[in-house]
C-alpha cells in the first residue's frame, strides 16, 4: 500500500480572498452584501415564524434555489455554475503551489523508494460546482462541496434541489472519507470500524489548512490525531490575524501565517517542511518495520 500524504484545504477565504459566489452576484447584478444579510436573518425568521430550526451555514442554497426559480437568477444550473469558477482569482501561488508540493515528493529518491506520495483535496461548504469549474480542478485529488439537482422549467434547467450539503461540522465526515478511502473505493462504508493501518491515508499524514473559527471541528479531528493544521489571514487584516492567533494560543493549529503561497513566503515554506517532514517520519517508520521483520526471521542456532 503506498503511503499517502494529503493536503486538506478549505476554500473560501483559504485559497481566494472572498467567497466563490462573487462572479454570481456580478452576473445578475445583486448587491452581495444585502443578499447575505437576507440569508443571515432566515434562520431567525423561520424559528419565529414556523417554529423550524435550519443549519445556518447551508440555508443560503435554499436562497439560491428561490432566486433561480423566482427569475432573479434566471437560468442558474450547474453548468453555469462551472462557469463562474472560471473566474475565480486565486491568492498569489496558486494554483502553482498544488504543482510544486507533488514534485518535491515525487522527485525526492527516498521518498519514492517507500512509496510515498501527496494529494491535494478540497473540502468546502461552498459550492462543488463552482470549484469544479475554477482552474485549480485539476491540481486536486477530490473536491467535497454543496451540490443542487437540476429540475426543468419550459424547457430551461435551473438548480431545483438540493442534493449534497457540506457544513463546518460534517466537513469532518469529509475527512474519515479521505482517510477510510471512501474516496478511491465508494463500496466502503465511512462509518464501518477499520484498523488504522487499513486506512488509506492515516489522520497523521494529513495536514488541513483553513481560515478561522469555523474549521475548528476540522482542525480538531486532524491535529487531536496527530496530523498538522495551519491557519492563514489575508494581509494587512488584523482582525482576520486575531482570530487565528487566538487559535494558536488554543493549540487548535500548529502554525499560521498570511495568504501567500508564492515560493519563498512563510506559508509556502511552512507547508514544505511540513510535507517533508511527515515524509521522513513515514521513512523511518517503514525502515523499523523493516528491521523488525528481518531481525523477527529464525535463524540456525551455532553448534
């Protein structure tokens, strides 16, 4: 079994500066900060109006879903959802940054006698559609995100229903997926007991970079289990900066840093000694496994 290594990133704010729903607003002329704020009082509205309770952090696709078919968003399907990830503009380094990590693995001798490799993941509660269509699709090993079911309206799709939701706490479910393998081998159930050295990427080989307070079940799972998780902050914005000092001071992150990627910046070099790091520990646990099983074989007694 190879031994893997996976980056899990989270996406709005982590990998771009802003939420990936700014090319829509723009399309259709809606003011994005009024639509949020609608979207922020709903959970509100439906408990006193209905007495329901809704997930604070998915009800903005049912919004979505009112404004595609109400025509204030008229025509908004999938498709056209992959293309609004086209222009998506991502912090400085990436995509290029996914590009160098797989090589300084891949090109390392020893790294590749123990079958050791990187994958980038993507886990977002934003829209799966959206990344799908940005140009980091293709750098990445898998993408989890929130996905509408197209209904048919006079012969127009549009997004009708909702399919697939991802939140700040079920991220972690995204997670045991990546580390069961769930991913690669859909026949496996997340929630069966599998032994550790079955998983397919161990929790401590992973490493889950994210923004802020709201990843914090996601940066528990990973480092309570011995994996490695950085916070970054945009430049210059020093509130963005307290809350994830204040998550260092937590110990629910190993490092942070601003949201610069570029070869040489403080992020890019934490996440390469990070990498290689995880990559030497995995050499050295193969190589005592290895000792092990050859100082394990019988041998003749001397006469």
């Amino acid at each position: 079994m190879a031994n893997i290594i996976a980056v899990v990133w989270d996406f709005d704010k982590t990998l771009l500066n802003g939420y990936m729903q700014e090319p829509i607003f723009e399309y259709y002329g809606i003011d994005e900060k009024n639509f949020w704020t609608e979207v922020g009082a709903l959970p509100a509205k439906y408990m006193r109006e209905q007495g329901v309770r809704v997930n604070p952090e998915t009800i903005y696709l049912n919004q979505f879903i009112r404004d595609a078919r109400d025509g204030r968003m008229q025509g908004l399907n999938n498709e056209k959802l992959k293309s609004f990830g086209k222009e998506l503009k991502f912090y400085p380094g990436i995509p290029e940054l996914f590009t160098k990590t797989k090589e300084f693995v891949d090109q390392n001798e020893k790294f590749r006698e123990y079958g050791i490799k990187l994958e980038h993941y993507i886990v977002s509660t934003g829209m799966a559609a959206i990344i799908q269509g940005s140009k980091i699709a293709e750098y990445v090993d898998g993408i989890w995100g929130c996905e509408f079911i197209e209904g048919n309206e006079n012969g127009e799709r549009r997004i009708a229903e909702i399919g697939y939701t991802v939140d700040n706490t079920t991220k972690t479910r995204a997670i045991f997926e990546i580390n069961k393998g769930v991913n690669k081998h859909p026949e496996i159930d997340v929630n069966i007991a599998m032994p550790e050295d079955a998983r397919r990427v161990k929790l401590k080989n992973m490493i889950y970079i994210a923004d802020g307070p709201s990843d914090i079940p996601a940066f528990s799972v990973v480092r309570g289990n011995g994996g490695s998780t950085y916070a970054i902050y945009p430049k210059g914005d020093i509130n963005a900066f307290k809350q994830v000092d204040i998550l260092h001071k937590n110990e629910r992150i190993d490092g942070y840093s601003e949201a610069d990627y570029r070869e040489g910046s403080q992020t890019y070099l934490w996440i390469m000694n990070r990498i290689g790091s995880i990559a030497e520990k995995i050499c050295e646990d193969e190589l005592s496994k290895l000792n092990f099983d050859t100082s394990s074989v019988p041998k003749h007694l001397n006469a």
